[in-house]
C-alpha cells in the first residue's frame, strides 16, 4: 500500500533495510505501558482488554511515548492474545491475575473446535486502532503491528495461563504431538494473515513475538515453534512490509531463525553479548534489534548512558534497530527510560572509516 | 576422609574423574520427590521444612529412590535456602505459596545484619542426616551433597519469594552494586565453608546449584554470578570430594564456567544439545551431567527410551553423568522415570573403537 503522507523520520525503516543512517534509531517493547504516569491515567479508567478494543484509547496511548519519550517507531498497543480470543478461546484478565483461558485447548476436539479467523472482521477494532494511529503520527515516525508466534500463542492456549515451567503445554508436545501441530498449523495461518491485515490497515513493519521460544530445548523449537514461526512470517512478507522476529530465550538459533523465517530483523534479548549475536548471525542479509537489559534502566543516569554507548558500538553503526533486550519494567522512572532513548540519539561513533563516512554522507543527501 | 564402606557401585564416581566406565551412571535432580507416591506418603505427615531438619525422615526420602528407581547416585534431600535461614533469614513455606523470605534483604544493614554461619552447628541437621544415609546405604552408591550458588541465594534473599524476573535483585545490582557485592562475598563463604562439612560428614560428591543464573546478562553474570560461584566452589574442592557445578539458563557460559571453577564436572541444562555443549568445552579436563528435558518424560516409554539412547550417544561414553537438564516434575509417573534409568544403564553404544574397547576391558578389570 501507498502511505500517503511521507515520513519525516524513517530511520527505523532504513535500518530495517540496512541502508546508513545519520544515527540509529530507537524504541522499545513495551515503551506504551505502565512506566508511563499518562498511561496510568488511561488504564485507571478502563481495563486492558477494553483499551485493546476501543481504537481511541489504544490509539491515544500508542502515541504516548511518542511524544513524550520522543522514540523513533510507535507500536500499537494490543495484546498477542487477541488471536487466540477471535479463534473462539474465551479470555478474561482480571487484575493481579493476568490474562486466562478458563476453558484451555488440550484435545483434538478442542483444537479442531477452534474457529478460523477473518481478521478484518474477527479483529477490526486492531485494524482500526492502526488507521486512527496512522492519522495521528502523521508521518512523524513509522507505525509497527505485532503479533504474537504459533508456539507462544498455543503454550498459552494449553496452559491457560501464564506459568513459569510451561509443563502443560510441552506434556502435549510429547504426549500429543499430532495434536500439538494441528493447533500449530491453525495458528500460523491466523497470525500470518492477521499481520497481513495490519500492513493493510497501515502498520509500516510488524513484529512477531515467540515470547516462550526458551520453554523449549533445541529439537521441540526446531520441530513446535520455528516452522510455524516462518510460515507466519512469511505470510506476513506478502503485505510487502519488513517483519522483525523476536524469539527471547532462543539466543543459540539466531541464525537458524533467520534462515528459516527470511526475517528483515532479528530481535535479541539481553541474554547475550551484542559482538556475540551479530557473530551468530553472520554475513547473513539482516538487521538486528536490542538488547539491553531492561534492569539497566534501573541504575543511575550516567551508568545507563555509558551501557548504551557501549552497547551500540558493540553492535555498530549499520542494520541495528536500539532498543531494550526484554520489555520495559513497571517501575522504570519516565526519567531514566527518556536517558536511554537520549543515549541512543546523541550517540557520537569512537572511529569512522573512510567507507563509513562515505556512506553515510550519501545517506544524508538521500534523506533530504 | 576415608569411607569405612568400600562402594559395590562407582560408576559415578569414576565418570566424574572421566575414567572409562562400563556404562554410564545415571541420576536425577529432584530424584527425592512427589513424582514418588512413597515421597508423598512420608511428606502427607510432615511439612517440607521438617523434613529437612529431621535426620530421619530427610534420609528416608533421599534413599527411596536408590530403591524403587535404581539410580547410581543418592542426594541428600534439603534445600538451598537452609544457609540463608542459618545467617538469619527466617523463612517460611506455606503449601501453595512456596518458601519466602517475610524480611527480604534490601539495605547495606540488612547485609551488614546477617551471621556468619557455623555449619557444623547451625547446619548440624543436614550433617547429621548425611551420615545417617551414608550408613543405611552400606556403599550402594555414592552420596552426593548440596548447595545452592551465591548469586541464586542472594536472588531468593532479595525477592523474598520465587519471582519470573528477579527485577528486584536485579535492581539492587544495578543500584546498589556494593551492596551486592558485600552479601554475594559473605555467601561465597558460608557455602563453601557448608560444602566442606557436607563432606565431612559423608558426601563424596558436592554439586553447586546456580539456578538463576539465566536471570542474569553476561555481563552482570560474569561481575555478580561467576566469581562467587567460583569462591565456593574452590572452597568446597579443599575437603578432597569432587564438585559439580549446574548454572542453568548460562549455557553460552559453559567454557567459562568450567575455567572460574575448576569444577569437576558442569552440569548442562536441556537448553542446548549435547554435542554442542561438549563443543563449548572443548579440551576442557571436565565431566559433563545432563541433560534430558523433564519433559521428556511425558512421552511414551518407547520414545522416552529412543530421546535417552540419543543423548547417551551424542555425549559419548567418557566423562558423561546421565541426567535430566532440570528437576523431575511432580506429576511424571514413576514408571517412566524408571524407563529413563534403564534406557541408560541399557544402552548399547554404536560403534567401539579399538582403543575405547582396551580402555573398557582395562576399567572393567580395575573394578572387580
């Protein structure tokens, strides 16, 4: 689709496409969220869900951090288990508790009564809240969509809730396994066109969570989660905008991952060192996007703004989206989250070859 | 010291010393547990927390397995947050809830407040409960001791109860670093000095549980986990007994784990595949231990089987302690979990070198 204002800051766009950029963009997981005392105003009148399917308000705290943290993409506020939900699984979230499945799929019956979405009907009030949003930004930083992976959605769908072991959902995968890709398969098809639908609607990029990809040693990721994860990115691809694939936990299959889902991005987690990522992945045709520690933000002013400079000289200059290795915390001060986002803006580059500089003066020009 | 009882099976103690052995040994962590309903019987009229401070009940259970499962190794039943109660923590656990700290430790006081421990007096219980295993099982197999790692301790202190992100010990070590350090220093200590009386008082093995150390980044990891880690582990090999070392979550540590340690062998977790764990060690003059997924053993028992054949080949013959990559889980039925430890003290390897074969006919010879 054709956008029809242009985007007065596309850095993250084209350090999506590895192009070079006059600095490296920033956001961050989560970056619309409870940290934020104007989010906070939203939330006390209204509970998740209802703020997930009322476009004002979704729209209203997407574009929060946008003015008030200055980060360079926003990222529609909604949750990844609104696919499941729209495939007929019952979803409540009660405070203190965290979103539940009262009745979880853990049969062939309860998987092959699972219905196959239309997202545009099924999911309308997302899509919406992405057309509003994409008004409002008004080309001042580009929109993501996201959705959550086939695995991290149907551990949830098993388990019926959070949990830290995720035994329910893996005993399936051993006991059950036909089952287990049945549920799988159904779900790659529903996130892929879904993603599909937000490209429609507006989203400039998407990001696909496997939030729960280190539930699962090296053969169940490569059979459970890893296929299912490609197929829904490459769905998604057809929409013709980049897709980042985030999958925390599963820092050994960086480069498996990209291989696999063709991603434009591959999101790291802070689990491992940035030299070390970009090693894993190679001379592959990729960006990369993290990774600090979310905890960092907890340390005083200057120690966050020394770990980010260290941070993105370690993953350097070219195809590295910033942003935090996990998301932000609760209890992250407005204050500290505004010095890293600064950190990544002001970042000055210790040494730049020739090639470097050439490079990015052309970018420079391009970019007027 | 000297065990009075020669020991009918060695196995594991000889895989730790990577000797050729005529086949692998096998235990399980949590092998003392409620996936036994004999473990459930004797829990059903005791609290946890008694039964660790009960010599005879806390050996009663630790023996049920070397009976009804037939595993090559016993661990003393207890648990790692005994030394933190001994420095003055009180603990509590409630069905349901899990151990907590009520007072969790959060200041440079509160640090400042804890004793150090005696282990012979403060931790008498858990030595006296050695011994009596060490009596009842008249040389079977080998006894192993335990204790939990400085920075796993030092997490459960500062959270006060289990947590999925340790966001607040984490904060305090990006916070208050010192602080940190000062209670980390003063665990090293108590659990080395813990470790030694553990084989005083029987042990013929100790193994070191880091168990969150995947909570933390390499780089607070390497300043806040390892060096302690090390200290106590380098303390406990002074009273002559062999030291495993299990950091799960820190598989990309492995190398570096077995440096700072000196450990006799690493323990691995079900995160990575065996032969890229032994890749990560390279040379090293270390054991290895691990590292089934728990899960696994939800499977049927065929498959149960095939997994473990698998994974006994793929670590080879020498230098590999049999195990799963984590706890058992309370709901495994006994009869897979004994089908766990037949598949390995059946398995037949492939393919045997000459030279493999003289190393086993030599080894066989030596035992008898």
């Amino acid at each position: 689709m054709s956008d029809a204002v242009p985007l007065v800051n596309d850095l993250f766009l084209r350090a999506l496409r590895r192009e070079p950029v006059e600095r490296t963009p920033v956001w961050m997981m989560r970056q619309a969220g409870r940290y934020l005392p104007e989010y906070r105003a939203v939330r006390s009148g209204s509970n998740f869900l209802t703020m997930c399917r009322t476009p004002a308000l979704a729209a209203e705290v997407t574009l929060q951090p946008i003015d008030l943290i200055g980060v360079d993409a926003a990222i529609i506020f909604s949750d990844i288990l609104v696919v499941p939900e729209a495939m007929g699984c019952f979803l409540t979230l009660d405070e203190g508790v965290g979103p539940q499945f009262p009745t979880p799929i853990r049969s062939a019956a309860a998987v092959k009564g699972l219905r196959t979405i239309d997202p545009y009907t099924d999911l309308g009030y997302v899509l919406d809240a992405l057309k509003l949003v994409k008004r409002e930004l008004n080309g001042r930083v580009p929109l993501i969509g996201f959705a959550g992976a086939p695995w991290t959605l149907a551990s949830y769908m098993v388990e019926g809730k959070g949990t830290k072991q995720f035994a329910i959902a893996k005993k399936m995968l051993f006991e059950q396994p036909a089952v287990a890709h049945d549920l799988l398969d159904r779900l790659a098809n529903a996130v892929g066109e879904y993603c599909v639908a937000q490209v429609e609607a507006g989203a400039q990029a998407i990001q696909l969570f496997d939030s729960w990809a280190g539930a699962l040693g090296p053969n169940e990721f490569r059979e459970f989660a890893l296929p299912y994860l490609a197929r829904a990115a490459k769905i998604a691809k057809t929409a013709g905008a980049p897709v980042i694939v985030f999958a925390p936990g599963a820092t050994w299959a960086l480069d498996e991952i990209a291989d696999a889902t063709q991603a434009d991005a591959i999101g790291v987690d802070w689990h491992i060192a940035p030299a070390q990522a970009r090693k894993r992945l190679g001379n592959r045709a990729v960006a990369v996007q993290g990774n600090l520690d979310p905890c960092t933000l907890y340390a005083p002013i200057a120690e966050i703004e020394r770990r980010t400079h260290a941070m993105l000289d370690e993953f350097g200059p070219i195809g590295h989206i910033a942003n935090l290795g996990h998301g932000i915390l609760p209890d992250i001060s407005p204050a500290h989250a505004k010095a890293f986002v600064r950190a990544v803006q002001q970042h000055e580059w210790p040494t730049v070859s020739e090639s470097e500089m050439i490079a990015a003066a052309t970018a420079t020009v391009g970019a007027q």
